[in-house]
C-alpha cells in the first residue's frame, strides 16, 4: 500500500488526507495542535457520511477509509512516507522550518510536496538538500470536491517529480495543471486581484457586497460572487496572499485594498470567525 503524509490538519489538510486515504493510500495526518487533529478526524467523518448519503460511496467505506488515516502530533511519522503534503499554516517561517525537518526526517527519494496558495517553491525547496523534489501540490477548497490541482515547479524541481505528481493527482481523480513557479501561480495571481478589486468596490461605496456578488454571480456566471469567496477561504488569507503579489511582482496593482487590511485588523476574517463581508451567526 501506498504511503503518504500531510502535515497540517486544518481546512485544507483534513481534505487532503481524505482523498489520499479514500484513494488507498495510507496517510499519516500530522498536526503540532492535538485538538487539530481530533477536529479534522470529524471533518473527515461527516464528509465520508455525506458522500454515503449522495450515492457516490458505498456505506462500508467511511470505516475503511477512516482506518488508513493515524495522527499524531510529531513529523517521525511521516518517515515511511513516499509523498508528503505540507499544509500547515500560510506563514513563510513555518514551512521554511517544516521543509528543513521533514528533509531530516523522510526517505532521500520522498517528494515533499506543498499546498502553499503563494509562497515560493524555490524558495521552500532551498531550505532542503533535495530541492528537485520539492513541488507545489495546490488543492483547491474543498478538497474532496474541487477537481482541479495547480502543481507548481520550482526553479530546480526534476521531470521525474512532476510527472509523479501529476500521475498521483490524475490517480486520486484530479485534474492537474502544471504551472511555474511565480508569485501566486496562475489560480491567485488571477483570482485576488478580482477580489481585491470587488473589496475597493465596497470600499468607494460602488455597491453593497451582495450587489457586487450577484453581478459577478449573474452577469459574468460566476458560481459564487467575489465577496462570498474572499469570506470563504478566509479574509487573511487573501490578505497574506495579495501581500505576496505586491511584494513578489513589485507592482502596486496588486496592492492590497485598506478595508480588507481594516477587516483582517478588527477580526472579520469571513466564515471561519462568523462575520466578514456577510455575517454567518444566523
Ligand atoms: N483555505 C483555503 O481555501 C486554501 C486553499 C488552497 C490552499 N491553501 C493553503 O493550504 C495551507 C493550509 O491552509 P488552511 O486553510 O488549511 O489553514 P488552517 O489554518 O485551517 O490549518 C493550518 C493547520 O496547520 C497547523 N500547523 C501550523 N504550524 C504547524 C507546524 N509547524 N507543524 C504542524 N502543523 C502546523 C495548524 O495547527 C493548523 O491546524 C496554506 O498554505 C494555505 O495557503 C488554503
């Protein structure tokens, strides 16, 4: 059986973990928070529980899959790994420090794989002695749902490596796209800026956040408006990530918009916090 690690437990690591393991992989969930992994290990269930109710698993296979999941709170067990997904946190100094660990700790010919939505792979691969095989893995929320996987070659990552996470994610039912290493890939250096954009809007008073939605929902046929989105992934996220374009290309169209800065600095970082453009305590 096929052996894989993801590190980091939260939105996207649950996700990640789930699909390697309902795919037959055996996974390794790590996370340095306990109470992480408790959490994610429900995430896990109930989403197993509604494709049950969907049709598209059978009612046996929660248990299995669930099974060939095991977390723990130390980076050892991703030793037997053959590849590993980083997604923890979205802050330079954590993966840095995770790619230095996770090079002492793995096999020599592990693909350590990152989920970053913007750091540079170059970059993360240079804090390991294996540098061609480091990638970005870039799954999309929510996991078990979007089909699409950015995998991203840094300045040294080998052919070998992308062809076997290209081949890993077309096995685990994605569609890959292979992209170079830039400032946020080709998924946020399109994407944020729209929604930095949608952000000024409400900003200079153009319209409300619901108008704003439902042009781009209606008009442009986006399946969920700009605003909607930002509160979805998090409005520090989208933050960190626009501050990555500014600096990364140098050009102040990518700057990120004062309200959003105001909302990330007053704690309305969208969904996860119950209130961001929209206000989900209802
Ligand atoms: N949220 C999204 O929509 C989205 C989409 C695509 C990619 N991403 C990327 O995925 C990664 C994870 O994002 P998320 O939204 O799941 O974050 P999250 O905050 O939900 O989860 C991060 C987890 O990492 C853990 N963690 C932090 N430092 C750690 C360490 N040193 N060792 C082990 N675990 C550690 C935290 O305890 C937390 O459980 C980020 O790089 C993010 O940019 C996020």
């Amino acid at each position: 059986m096929k052996r894989a690690a993801v590190v980091g437990a939260g939105t996207m690591g649950n996700g990640i973990a789930h699909v390697f393991a309902q795919h037959g992989w055996r996974v390794a969930l790590i996370d340095s928070a306990a109470p992480a992994l408790e959490k994610a290990t429900e995430t896990i269930r109930g989403n197993l529980e509604r494709q049950v109710k969907k049709g598209t698993l059978p009612a046996d296979a929660p248990a299995e899959v669930l099974e060939r999941i095991v977390t723990g709170t130390s980076l050892d067990a991703a030793a037997k790994a053959e590849i590993v997904v980083e997604a923890a946190s979205e802050n330079p100094a954590v993966k840095f420090s995770l790619f230095e660990q996770l090079d002492g700790v793995c096999l020599r010919g592990t693909i350590l794989a990152t989920n970053t939505s913007s750091i540079s792979i170059t970059e993360i691969a240079a804090h390991t002695r294996r540098a061609e095989r480091v990638i970005g893995m870039h799954f999309m929320n929510p996991v078990p749902i979007m089909p699409l996987v950015e995998v991203i070659r840094g300045h040294a990552t080998s052919d070998a490596t992308t062809t076997t996470i290209m081949d890993t994610a077309r096995a685990l039912g994605k569609s890959p796209v292979e992209v170079n290493d830039y400032p946020g890939f080709v998924s946020n250096r399109v994407l944020m800026p729209m929604i930095n954009e949608a952000i000024f809007c409400v900003m200079e008073g153009v319209a409300t956040p619901d108008s704003i939605d439902t042009v781009m929902k209606l008009g442009m046929a986006h399946p969920m408006g700009p605003l909607a989105l930002a509160d979805f992934i998090g409005l520090d996220v989208c933050l960190a990530i626009l501050e990555v374009l500014h600096r990364g290309l140098g050009d102040d169209k990518y700057r990120p918009c004062p309200l959003l800065r105001k909302m990330v600095a007053a704690g309305y970082l969208g969904r996860k916090t119950g209130r961001g453009f929209y206000d989900y305590h209802a």
